[in-house]
C-alpha cells in the first residue's frame, strides 16, 4: 500500500493499538514540534540535560581553579589523559561536570573513548601529558575526547575512496574528535578552539590511543559541532594541519535524547513492544535507535490509517519528519588530517612510518601561541588591541547563560 511517496514494507512482531499509536505519535511531534531548527531543539535539550544532572541550579560552581590570568605566551599546557569516557557511572568526575557546563552539545561516550583535559600551568612553559584526572587546582581550557570514528560519514568515505567503511577499518584506522570543546571566554579571545585542535591531531596523542587500544590509526577527523546555522567553524584557518573535505548528508532527524526517549521506549514495553526493539550495540547505536524509534512509530501508524484521524496523523508526521531531514536539521562540515603524510595509506604499507615533526605536541602549541600572541591572526587584531593583556580568564557556564533569551548558544 502506497501513502504519499512511500510504499511501507516493515514488518514487527505487534504494532501498537489505534489509542497508543495516537499518543506514541502525538509524544514525538510533541517534542519535534517544540524547536523550530535544530539549534533551537539543541538548546532544549541541553536545558533538560543540565537539569537531570543537577547542574542547572545558578549557585552550582565548579571546583576547578575559577580564574587565570595570560599576559603573553610565557605559560605551559598540561594536556591530563582522564580514562574512558563511561556514561553509566552513578557519579561522574568533576571535569566532566565542567565539561557539560562548558558545551552546548550533550555529549555521549561509547566504546573505548578517551578523554582528555587540557590545562594551564605556571610549573613550565613546555606542553606534557600526564596519565589521570585533572587536579582542581589547575584552570582548565578545554576538553578532548577521542573514539574510534563512526561508519555513516559521505565526505569521509569519499575522501577514502570507500564506498562503505567497516567496523574493523575504523576501529584499527580511524580516530574521530567526538569533543574538541574550550572553557569559555578561553575560546572566543584567544581562538582556543584552535588549540584544542592541534592537540587533538597531534603525534602524541595519536600514539597513545594506538598504544592504550592497540590500533594503527592513519587518519583523524572530525566535524563542526553546527553546519548550516553558523557560517564559520573553530576548525577553519588550519588548512596546514586540517582539511575540509565536504558537508555531512542529512538522513534522520536530530535525534530524540533521554530522558524523553527513555519514557517513551519504557511506556511501549509496559505495552508489549519490547525495549530490546530499539537497543544496539556496537557503533552508532544512539543513532540506530533513533531510527528505529521513528520507523516503528510509522508502522504503527501505517498499520492503523484505516481510522481517518490517524490517517492524518500518518501524513502530518511524514511531513514534520520531512522537514528535519530537509530543513531543520544541520550539515555539518567534515574536517581531516593524515598526520603529515602524503597519503592516507601509506600507513598500511608501512605500519610505523616516520613521524612528521610539525605534528609534535611541543610544535603544535607553539604554531598557535605564534598565531595568537605575535602574529595576532585567525582575527584575533580585531579582538585585541596591543593594551589587552593580560587577558582575565573566569569559566562562563551554561547554567547561567541558557536562562538569557538572547544568548548565542553556537559557540
């Protein structure tokens, strides 16, 4: 049978009956409907994030060191590997609460993730990292966290030349940046969303996730955190060290986070659909239980038009769909480096081909504090005058700023 352009041919052990399948699709274009874009329905959702942790609340304040002072380039960088980013754990770090405080995203662990945290340091003017969590003492200027890559990814694939990637290509080969976030007002003076980039690319944390997880990484990615609703990215400007190599495709909606997912999915078990429907393992599985949430709610829907009202249904919920997948929801640009090397491969003819030097740690952070403080490039002449420093750094967190209407919330 044929409803619109579609032709359904989904088959599930039980469907939903014409009252549940009526408030299953009224709760989704409920909490689709609520944004009008998907920085809006961001927003949203951090809010509700923020709340669940308890960190919403104006008089919460992060342990860490609040404020530092830079007058020049005259400091060190302790870059602290802090462990796997576990999302099941009952009481989480204290850096990853300023991490939630500090990025607009919510962000999700996943298998054999690591973070790491970025610091200042008066004890040397080198750049080292140190194993374990970060000490409160410190100010801190960023985050990192590093996984293994995902499989849905065009620009990536065509700049391979694959035309579909595995699971063992990318657990072996590729390392993604899934957190690449500055302490805020950090990033916005002093371009620290560059910074945490050269770290992230570089040797050395490239060699620890091949020794810590026993892999041959030969090319790192990421993506901007917005696309379409912002027309720069923290990852422009370092064409020398990264390269844009296209803009994500929009297939699904922005998916619908927890608590709100989690209800839903609980409310259909209690009814019979079982929660083991929209629970996978493996790589993207947030995304593939989103999908599958969506494509069930449809068939149950479909299943159901005979009754007029949930025809109406069915045609108002393919229309709101369509638009995220055709208007509301972000391309994101897709950035990549080989670590130097001319070709991609070379690493697989070669598994321990010689390091190029400009992707050292010590040489990353100098090329930056070069372009920030000598050169004041990447904008910054606009930003600073040569009376600026030293420059006051005191952490600006979301639970203050998501209560201001006019607040940017792309940063």
């Amino acid at each position: 049978m044929r409803v619109g352009k579609r032709t359904e041919f989904s088959t599930y052990p039980a469907v939903l009956d014409p009252a549940d399948t009526i408030y299953a699709v009224n709760y989704l274009l409920g909490y689709f409907r609520s944004a009008a874009d998907a920085p809006h329905l961001m927003r949203l959702q951090k809010e509700e994030d923020l709340k669940q942790k308890g960190l919403w609340d104006s008089d919460f304040q992060t342990p860490f060191h609040s404020s530092a002072e830079i007058a020049g380039p005259e400091f060190g960088i302790n870059v602290y590997a802090a462990g796997a980013a576990v999302e099941t754990r009952k009481k989480q770090p204290q850096y990853l609460n300023l991490l939630d405080l500090t990025s607009t995203h919510i962000n999700a662990g996943g298998w054999q993730c690591s973070d790491f945290v970025v610091t200042l340091t008066q004890e040397h003017q080198d750049v080292k990292v140190v194993e374990g969590e970060p000490p409160l003492g410190e100010f801190v200027l960023g985050f990192i966290r590093l996984d293994s890559g995902v499989l849905n990814n065009k620009p990536l694939q065509e700049f391979l030349s694959m035309q579909k990637l595995t699971g063992d290509f990318a657990n072996q080969h590729l390392l993604t940046a899934k957190v690449c976030v500055p302490t805020q007002p950090f990033g916005s003076l002093l371009r620290g969303g560059k910074l945490l980039a050269l770290i992230a690319i570089s040797n050395e944390l490239r060699d620890w996730f091949n020794e810590k997880h026993k892999r041959n990484i030969a090319v790192f990615y990421t993506t901007s955190l917005y696309g379409t609703s912002k027309s720069s990215s923290q990852y422009d400007q370092l064409d020398r060290f990264l390269t844009h190599v296209g803009d994500t495709d929009v297939s699904y909606p922005l998916r619908m986070k927890d608590p709100h997912k989690k209800e839903l999915i609980g409310w259909m078990d209690e009814r019979g659909i079982s929660r083991y429907q929209f629970t996978f393992t493996g790589s993207s599985k947030a995304d593939r239980s989103n999908a599958e949430l969506i494509k069930y709610v449809r068939h149950c829907l479909w299943k159901q038009q005979s009754d007029p009202n949930i025809k109406q249904l069915l045609q108002m919920y393919d229309h709101e769909m369509d638009q995220w997948k055709n208007g509301k929801t972000e391309r994101k640009r897709c950035y990549v480096s080989t670590y130097g090397q001319d070709e991609w491969d070379s690493i697989l003819i070669d598994p321990d081909p010689q390091p190029k030097p400009e992707f050292d740690l010590s040489n990353l952070v100098q090329y930056w504090k070069k372009k920030v403080f000598k050169e004041k490039a990447w904008g910054l002449r606009k930003i600073l005058k040569t009376d600026d420093f030293p420059i006051q750094l005191r952490y600006d967190l979301l639970n203050e700023q998501l209560k201001t209407k006019d607040f940017n919330q792309v940063r």
